[in-house]
C-alpha cells in the first residue's frame, strides 16, 4: 500500500484473508463476528492506523475523533476490563479514549461531561452516580451510552449481577444458611440497589432472613468495619457489594480469628483479577466485563454513524454466573 494513501477497509480485508463485508461488521457490530476473527481485523486495523472513512469527513466538520470513557474508580480493578474493552475496540474504529476517573463523586462526574462537551464526540459511563434527570439533561446534549446504569434516555449495557446474586443466596440456602447479610455499596450506586432488591425478593421467596448493612466505598479499606458490623447481625454468611469489600472482610476476619467458611461464609461480585488468589480463594460473581465494554462502544458508535453502525440497540444484557470456590462452606452445624 502506497505510504501517502490512507488504508482502507479493502486493505484490511487483503491482510486478514477475509471478506470486506466481515471487516465492517467486525468494526462496527463486533458481537456479530467471532472472537478470532474479530481481534485479528482489530489488530490488522490498529497496524495499518485505520480511521474509518465517516470520521475522516467527520473530523473536518467538528468531530474530534476522541470518546470519552468515565468510570467511578480507576484503580477499582473491576473497571480494568471495561477500560481494555472499550479501548480495544475504539482503537480498531479509529477513535483516541480519553479515561477520566470521576472519583465517585456526582459533582465530579458532572463537571468532567460539561468540560467533554467540545472535546470528545461521545460519552460511555461507567456505574453513573448521576440521577435519572441528570443522565437525561447529558444525553441530550451529547452521544451517550451508559454500563451497569439504565436509563430511558441513553443506550444500557447491563451486567446482570441481581440474577447471580439470586443464585449466590440459593447457594448459601443449599449449604445450610438461613441467615444472610448483604453488605451494601453506595447509596448513589444504582446497582447496589438492584441487587439488594433481588436478594430480598428471593431470601422471601425461600423462606431465609435477610439483612442490610452499609453503605460501604467499595475499597478493601471498608472491609474492616463491614466484617465487624457484619459480625453483629449474627448471619452466617454474607454477600458483598464487590470483591473489594469482600477481600478486606477476609482479612479482617482472619484478624479476630474467625474462621472461613467454617465460621461464616462471604460472597463477592466481580471476580476481579486476584480473587481466586486470596486465602480461602473466595466465591463470586463473574461476568464477561470486557465484553460489556466492546458493546458499549460498538452502541455508541451505532449513534455516531448509524448508517454505518446500523439500527442503534437501546439494551444489551451481559450473562453472569457465580464462580464458587472455598470461602463459601456448609453452616455452622450442618
């Protein structure tokens, strides 16, 4: 390929072996196309530094060919998945990531998406705290596409933890636990909200008593006062807003010498890159995050060149499923 032509898809296709037609869907609509097939193009893309046509126009006419990428903690080792999935995928589509951490805090969050108005051509949000009207005001005024926070205005990827949690609360019932403790996240964490529900509806619908301690920042330096508090409902097993929170639980139990699983039993959520290393490794829920993180940019990409991108999904479901290993064992007596 001549060194003054800019590559196109053709120049992809020649490379990967494969169809035109396979190289657009694999760029735009990545679900579509398998895995092998879809990081050999991202890889042959991102060699050959190929922007696609649209945005090549789109830049002349106020585009800045930069997405913005918004998550609550940037050291959360939960985001690490979605920050690699959606840059990734960006890369491959010709777009620059900017990675903003809003520290968990609203007024962060808010501050960062005015200040992102003229410097990227669309917002992806990770776990918003904002409010349903705030979400909507963003959506209105820029290209937007949320994970783990629905919105009736804006594109959702979900993960759907509340369905293992359900899983994790049968789990502990089939071991002999009749009283469990959800120890909460935030109170502006949506998630923690849906979860908690789930766990209510079903700790009711088999007969289990069910508590809620927190709100808890979801770091391992909560851990402590959580197992404390956790100790005192007088439940024997426990299930955690994140892996986080549960792994600075264990530690802290392990301090006061209380045994796991033989004393009590703890749930995580996340399975983030370290939890099967802990001592007891611990029981989880695992989800494929980075893929929620490719979704998510492949819907915003959707919004910013639907003739391209195709009809714009509003919803995309991520499957979870609970990863059991030993910090989760019979009841005390059972």
């Amino acid at each position: 390929m001549p060194q003054d032509r800019m590559p196109t898809i053709r120049d992809i296709a020649e490379r990967a072996g494969v169809a035109t037609s396979t190289v657009s869907r694999a760029l735009a609509n990545p679900q579509r196309v398998n895995a092998r097939t879809r990081e050999k193009i991202e890889r042959i893309a991102a060699q050959l530094n190929y922007v696609p046509s649209t945005q090549a126009r789109g830049l002349s006419s106020g585009r800045t060919g930069a997405i913005a990428v918004l998550v609550p903690d940037v050291t959360n080792p939960f985001y690490f998945d979605i920050i690699r999935g959606t840059q990734n995928q960006l890369k491959a589509a010709g777009y620059t990531q900017l990675l903003v951490d809003t520290e968990e805090a609203t007024d962060v969050e808010l501050e960062a998406l005015r200040r992102l108005r003229r410097t990227a051509d669309g917002i992806i949000l990770a776990a918003s705290r904002l409010t349903d009207q705030q979400l909507a005001d963003a959506a209105a005024r820029q290209p937007l596409v949320t994970i783990n926070r629905a919105t009736a205005d804006a594109p959702t990827v979900l993960i759907d933890t509340p369905g293992a949690m359900v899983q994790a609360l049968e789990h502990l019932d089939s071991l002999g636990h009749r009283k469990v403790t959800y120890v909460g996240g935030p109170t502006s964490s949506w998630s923690t909200h849906r979860r908690w529900n789930a766990l209510q509806e079903a700790a009711s619908r088999r007969g289990m008593e069910i508590s809620k301690i927190g709100p808890y920042t979801p770091k391992t330096s909560s851990g402590a006062a959580a197992a404390d508090s956790a100790l005192r409902t007088g439940a024997t097993a426990f299930i955690a807003f994140n892996d986080l929170i549960a792994i600075g639980m264990l530690q802290r139990f392990r301090e006061r010498g209380v045994r796991v699983p033989e004393d009590v039993s703890i749930v995580g959520c996340d399975d983030i890159f370290g939890a099967d290393f802990c001592n007891p490794p611990l029981t989880t829920i695992a989800s494929p995050i980075e893929q929620a993180g490719r979704t998510a940019v492949s819907m915003l990409l959707a919004q910013l060149d639907p003739l391209r991108g195709g009809t714009p999904r509003k919803l995309a479901v991520m499957p979870t499923h609970l990863e059991i290993r030993s910090s989760t064992g019979p009841a005390p007596g059972h």
